[in-house]
C-alpha cells in the first residue's frame, strides 16, 4: 500500500515536471509576416514560399541563380492574395561569406521589415560508396547545408531576440536521422542541422523563437532527380522501400509546423516512426507529443530492427551479385 502511494506520488512529480516545460507556443501570424526562404527556388524552397505567399505572407527568396529565382518570382506572384504582398528575390551563395549573407539580409529586412520566419531550405547531395565520392565534395556539402543554414540564422537571430518572436526552420532530411548506404557525405551533414536546432532552440525559447526541424523523406523535385542519376544500386533499392513524396504536401507539413512552432515536422508513416525513434533529449512542443514518444519508442525499435535487417540483406545481395559477375567476366 505504501509502495503504491510513493509510486504514485514520484508519478505525479514527474509528470508536473514534464508538463513544465510543455506550453505551447502561440502560433505564427503569416498574413503580413516576412518570411525569409533559402534555396526558395526549387523544389521543397519554392512551394513553402509558395505556401507561405498563399497565406498572406512577404516573401525573400535566396539562391545563387538569377534567372531561376526571377522564374520563380513570377510563378509566386500568380497566388498573391492582397495588392501589397511583395516577392524579393538575393542572388547569393549561403554558404560562402558570412559578411555577404549577412549584408543582403540586412538589406531584405529594411525593404521588408524584420524576419518573422527563415527557411534554411538550401541544400544538395551527392551519393556514391564512401571510396568514390570526391574528398572535396565531403567538405562542399558541409558548406552548404550546415554553414548555408548557420549563416543565414546568425545573421538574424539578434533582431529575433530584440523583438522577442521569430521562427528558424532547418530543411535536414529522413538522412538526417539514420545513416543509409551511399549518404556518407550527405547525412552528416544533416546530423549536424539536428545538433544546431537543439542547442539554438535551448537558447532562445526565452526570447519567445522557436526552432524546427524538418526531415523530408524522397520527395520529387529538380535536385532529387539530379541526385538519382548517379545513386549505387543499393541506395535505389533501399529508397523504393518508401514512397516518393510530393514537395507541395510536404511544404504544406513543413509550414504548418513552423507556424505552430514544433520542433519536429515529418511526414508520412515512416516519417512519424523516425520522429519517435529519433526524439532522444530533443525538446517536446506538446504533452501529447511527450507521450507517444514514451509510449512508442520501444515498439518502433522492434519494428526499426526488421527495416535494418531488410537494408542489410540488400546491402549483402548487392555485393554477392557483383562479386558473382567479376568472376565470369575473368573466367571468360
Ligand atoms: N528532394 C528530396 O528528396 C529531399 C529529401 C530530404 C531533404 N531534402 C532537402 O531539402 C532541401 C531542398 O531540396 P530540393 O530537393 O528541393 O532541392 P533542389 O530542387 O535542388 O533546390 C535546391 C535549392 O537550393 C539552392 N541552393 C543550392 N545551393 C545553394 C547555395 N550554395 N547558396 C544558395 N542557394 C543554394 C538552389 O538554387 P541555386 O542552385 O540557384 O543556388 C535551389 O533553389 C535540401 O536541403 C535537401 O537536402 C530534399
Ligand atoms: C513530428 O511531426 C509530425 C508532423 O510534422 C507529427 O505528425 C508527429 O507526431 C511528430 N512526431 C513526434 C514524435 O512528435
């Protein structure tokens, strides 16, 4: 009886000190806001621009080609839901110069007013066995998708402080939460987005800015295409165990996450079990949140197994064929 008080008692602790830290955040407002997309040119960048537009919001696209933003201005502007909204377009390489980036932000915030919400969505891959990719493609993809969304929200995150209220998205990738054959120079580089949010987000909860993480699974755009062409066969097969995404659901996913203010956004089943399985000592945006990662994670563990077992098998079939046909190429 005595046991059963004093379980009950610590239960009752520990959920007030779960629940503590649990309030939510108040959402977003888009209409007006400045919304701020790098890589909003293509793919995944273009429809949250799209998206946010649609909502009422200003928009600052960033990339590094002029025609394609200029292209994607016009293709934005057709959704305009009020004669002010505006479409800015920066020709810069996030990934370069730090004074560089954090000049033309400067000159998008007098136009626009300060950043209410940044999309660090700029980012490539490239896949190969570790052996083949190029050494300095490991330090250019560092670039560009950790210190491409570094500079970006260092350039912003005073202003954010000041005003008390802002929202940092970080575009990682499903990658970005398991290590998979032929992502030796990609997933790091998406490991690392998590590490950031996780210690910006701890920063500046006080200051009422809230940091999002987003790990798309393989959704269909122009540089996932690009990717495809030179993938090893191991990574093709691994990858038709999922489904292809549409990038217009998973900006629309994306969008209503940041407005919200959760620090996770995935999308699809597979993406909702990475979530649980991956959520370690990230923050909770909700109790609800906190429990299914309680009461799940063991249970998706279990099923994570099965999928590794899968990969594995693959990874193992693929050597033995190979090795199979160099030997009747030398016996012929
Ligand atoms: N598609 C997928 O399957 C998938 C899955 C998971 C995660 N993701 C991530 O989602 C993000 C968007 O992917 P996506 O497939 O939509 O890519 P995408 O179609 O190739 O578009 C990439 C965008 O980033 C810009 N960009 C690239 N390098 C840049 C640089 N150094 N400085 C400034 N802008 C740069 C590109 O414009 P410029 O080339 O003109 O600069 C373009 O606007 C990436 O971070 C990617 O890793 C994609
Ligand atoms: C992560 O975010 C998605 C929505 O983007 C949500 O459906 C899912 O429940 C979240 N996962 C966890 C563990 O909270």
């Amino acid at each position: 009886m005595l046991l059963l008080a004093a379980a009950f008692i610590v239960a009752i602790v520990l959920l007030l000190y779960m629940v503590s830290p649990l309030i939510s955040p108040k959402p977003l407002k888009l209409p007006g806001a400045h919304v701020v997309v790098t890589g909003g040119s293509s793919g995944i960048g273009k429809c949250i621009a799209i998206e946010c537009y649609k909502q009422g919001a200003f928009i600052t696209l960033i990339a590094r080609d002029e025609n394609k933003l200029l292209q994607t201005k016009k293709e934005i502007e057709k959704y305009s839901v009020n004669d002010k909204q505006v479409v800015l377009c920066i020709s810069v390489d996030v990934s370069k110069d730090y004074e560089q980036v954090e000049n033309v932000l400067k000159q998008a915030q007098e136009k626009l007013g300060p950043v209410d919400l940044l999309v660090n969505c700029a980012g490539t891959s490239v896949t190969g066995k570790f052996e083949d990719i190029e050494v300095n493609s490991f330090e250019r993809l560092m670039a560009v998708n950790y210190l491409g969304s570094v500079y970006p929200s260092r350039a912003v995150i005073s202003t954010m402080k000041e005003r008390r209220m802002g929202r940092i998205v970080f575009v990682s990738s499903q990658a970005g939460q398991l290590g998979l054959f032929g992502y030796t120079a990609y997933s790091p580089t998406k490991f690392a987005l998590r590490g950031l949010a996780e210690a910006l987000q701890m920063e500046v909860k006080p200051y009422n800015i809230y940091v999002t993480v987003a790990y798309p699974p393989d959704t269909d755009t122009p540089g996932f295409a690009e990717e495809s062409k030179t993938k090893p066969l191991e990574t093709k097969l691994i990858s038709e165990t999922s489904s292809v995404c549409q990038a217009e659901q998973v900006a629309r996913v994306i969008v209503k996450d940041a407005i919200q203010g959760n620090f996770n956004s995935s999308v699809g089943s597979d993406g909702y079990m990475l979530s649980i399985l991956t959520s370690g000592m990230s923050p909770v945006t909700s109790i609800t949140e906190g429990l299914q990662q309680v009461v799940c994670m063991g249970i998706f563990r279990i099923v994570g197994l099965f999928y590794l077992g899968s990969f594995d098998s693959i990874v193992r079939r693929c050597m033995m064929q190979r090795e199979k046909s160099e030997n009747t190429d030398k016996t012929e």
